[in-house]
C-alpha cells in the first residue's frame, strides 16, 4: 500500500463533492462512482427507498479509516459512506467486512439492458412489494402500510386481473370489520394496451368499486430486472399533490 493510499482529501474537495454527487454519483472522499444498492425490505427498514448509493471501493480513506477507528474502540467492522437521494444527504452505513452488502449491489448495465418493456416482458403475474405516495417535496408514505399483498396478472389474450391489500387485514378494520377494509383494498379485471414502452391503459370492466367500470386508469410502466414499476398520475390528495407508485416482482 502506498503512502497516499488511506490519505482523507482536504475538506474544501469533500465539500464540493457532496454539492455535485446529487449529478455525478461520485463518493467525496475517494472519488469513484458509487454502486446503486437495493434497500432490503425487511420488518426493519426504515428507509423509504428502493435503493440508496454506496461507495463499494475498499480503499476509500473513510473506510479505512473507519476501520482504525473501529479497532481503537476494541470493535470490529467498519463504515462505508451512503448517498440518499431522496434526501440528496451522505451518511455511513455500518458493515462487518469488505464483502458485507455487496450482494445488494444492482448492475445498472444489465438493468438497462433489461429495462425494455414490451408485451413479451410484462405477459404473467407479479407479486406486490411496494406501494407508495409521494408529494412535490419528496415527502413519502405509505397508505397500505409497508408489509402488503396483492396480485398483477397480465393474459397474453390482452386481459388482466389486479388486487391489492396491507398483508395483515386485521390491522385495518373498524369497528364493523367492513370500512377500512373497503378503503384498503383494490380490485378490479378487464383488458389492458401497451401504448409504448412508458405507458400501459388499463380498461377496466368490472371492478369491487362500481363507479370504476367502463373507465380506463393510465399508467407510466417501467421494468428493472425482475421488478414492474408503475406510476399514476398526479393527484390532489388531502390537499397535496401526490404521485402513486406500485413496484410488482415477478412472481415464479
């Protein structure tokens, strides 16, 4: 290792890294592009996204000398540093060795190869993982909590099917066991068209909400490897614009 190896860069250049890495992806204190990483959902998980930014260079001066700061307390691991770009903020996020969270790491090559939506890619069904609202300030929620069920069926005969659901129902009920159910569930069938690769028209026929038949519901569609992301329009919602965004994975 050579004598500069492990060197922290002068404040000033950490600074103005940390102003550019929301364009350029860049760790301030090595200066090599940051690895995108799935956030695992677990019981857990506090973040709200589905990925973060890492820094995986095992020779950058803020592992390292994490890993000394660590040893001096008696303690094993060390800290990789973080990007957030919902929050557009660094932070450190602790692991036990070089290898730890690598297997979270997305390969933004593949997933742009795969990212082409055409009917061959969206024809089956697809598992609910994520359901989510967020407004003009990037303020996130949850409506059907973050532990949910729900299905997504799409027919090579142009028809589909679509439920969704939180994953324990008897969080939601009120006092009658009916309203809150009826506010936290979704379905509805009917047939579908694939505009383009950004846009999906579902046109529905029957639905548990009867003022839904006959109208269509538009949405933005985007596939990252095993993941179907679709987003509706823009809304006002109690008294807020919010952007819904269903995240489906492909179930096998």
């Amino acid at each position: 290792m050579s004598e500069d190896k492990g060197a922290m860069p002068e404040k000033g250049l950490i600074d103005q890294r940390k102003r550019e890495i929301k364009e350029t992806l860049c760790c301030p204190y090595c200066g090599e592009r940051m690895r995108k990483w799935a956030v695992p959902k677990t019981l857990f998980t506090t973040w709200a996204n589905e990925y973060m930014y890492i820094c995986f260079n095992d020779e950058c001066p803020y592992m390292l000398q994490n890993y000394e700061a660590m040893a001096r307390l008696g303690n094993d691991g060390t800290y990789r540093i973080m990007y957030d770009p919902v929050l557009d903020c660094c932070q450190p996020i602790p692991v036990l060795n070089n290898q730890a969270l690598r297997e979270g790491i997305i390969d933004e090559e593949e997933e742009a190869e795969e990212s082409e939506v055409s009917l061959e890619t969206i024809i089956g069904t697809w598992k609910l993982i994520s359901s989510r609202f967020s407004d003009e300030a990037d303020q996130v929620s949850y409506p059907l909590g973050q532990e949910l069920q729900g299905i997504l069926v799409y027919f090579d005969d142009g028809r589909m099917s679509v439920q969704n659901m939180p994953a324990d129902g008897s969080l939601f009920q009120a006092a009658d066991g009916s309203v809150v159910a009826l506010e936290t569930y979704g379905a509805y069938n009917g047939t579908f068209k694939l505009e383009s690769s950004q846009r999906i028209v579902h046109h529905i026929e029957n639905s548990m909400f009867p003022d839904w038949a006959g109208r269509t519901q538009v949405r933005e569609i985007a596939i990252e490897k095993d993941r179907l992301i679709l987003t509706g329009p823009s809304m006002l919602v109690d008294g807020t614009i919010q952007t819904a965004r269903m995240t489906w994975k492909r179930s096998v």
